[in-house]
C-alpha cells in the first residue's frame, strides 16, 4: 500500500525508524478519495511513551497539512506481540508503516548454514515490503546508514534513523584491584568493534 503514497507521505511517516510495506497497485487504489473521504494509512509500532508521543505529534501535523489523510497509529507491547502483530499485519496487508525492532539485520550468511531468514527478508522475497530506492526523500539520511540497516540486494527498503552503539566493559573495580593480579595471568582480552 505504501507504494501508492506519495514521497512527501513517506517522508513525514518514516521519520522514526519505519520501515515500508508493499501491497497492490492496482489503479482504483490511486485515485484521489472522494471529497470528504480520508484516505487511511496505517502505522504499527510498539508501545514506548516517549517515541508513541513524538509520532503522535508528527501524525497530528501531517493530518492538518494534507487534511485528505487520516493516520491510525497503532500500538503494542513490546517483543513478542509486536513481532506477532506486525506477522499479521503485514501478511494481511493491513499495514502501511510498520516499525521493526531488529533493523534489516541478520540475514543468514554463507558462514551460518541452517539459520532462520528473518521476517523482514521474507517479506521483502515476497514482495510485501515497498523498493524505496528511487525516492527522492532516501538522500535526506545517511548513505553510510541507508547501506549498512536499511539495504538488501542493493535495494533500499528501510529508512534507519537511530543508531545504538554498544562497546565497552563495565566492572566493580574494588573487587578486581584485590583478585585481579592474583587471576590477571589467566585473563584473555575482549575489545567491542563497530
């Protein structure tokens, strides 16, 4: 269904880490709802107050700037029933917007026989998640960003806009400056890259 908004939409409803879904683009679809009529365009995401609020207030803004569209953000608990709604949601074709929890990240790789393709890999197999690589708005992120979270077979499907870097090791020095000398022969180095 993404397919058939425009890239001024897209732009204003992925501006927090959603991904774009596919659907039919059969012409009727196109065309401009009649006068009081509001064409729907429906967001899913997890429930998380301090996001929840800020797509509320995007939402908002888009309504009264393109009054012809009505928004239905949806929400769920985290994990799980997200994964579960956003399953049935998108195989329903019952979702325009959806946010994704683990990014387009993981893909089995040569080195990992046997693992499990993700949903997002599916769906994008399938054909129910939108080629955004032609809108105009994909150059208003980051190259390196859109490439490394956001691309598959040199596609662009997903718009990432946070990132989370995570390095780094946490102790209780007091405990170590007492056993660490006695242990530290026995210690193997970790370093965190990104």
């Amino acid at each position: 269904m993404i397919k058939k908004l425009s890239a001024v939409l897209l732009a204003g409803a992925l501006t927090f880490s959603l991904t774009a879904c596919g659907g039919s683009s059969d012409s009727a679809d196109k065309e401009t709802p009649a006068k009081g009529d509001k064409k729907v365009i429906k967001i899913l995401h997890w429930k998380q107050d301090n996001i929840n609020k800020a797509v509320e207030e995007i939402n908002k803004k888009f309504e009264e700037k393109y009054p012809e569209y009505k928004v239905e953000y949806t929400t769920t608990g985290p994990d799980d029933e997200f994964k579960q709604a956003q399953r049935a949601r998108i195989t329903a074709n019952d979702v325009d917007v959806l946010a994704d929890l683990s990014g387009m990240r993981l893909s089995p790789q040569e080195w990992t026989p046997g693992a499990k393709v993700p949903d997002w890999q599916q769906w994008i197999d399938t054909g129910l998640i939108a080629d955004l690589s032609d809108q105009a708005f994909i150059k208003n992120y980051n190259a390196n960003d859109i490439e490394k979270a956001g691309t598959y077979n040199d596609k662009v499907y997903a718009v990432p806009t946070g990132k989370v870097a995570m390095s780094g090791l946490f102790y209780n020095k007091e405990i170590f400056e007492t056993k660490w000398s006695e242990r530290s022969k026995n210690v193997v180095g970790v370093h965190y890259a990104q």
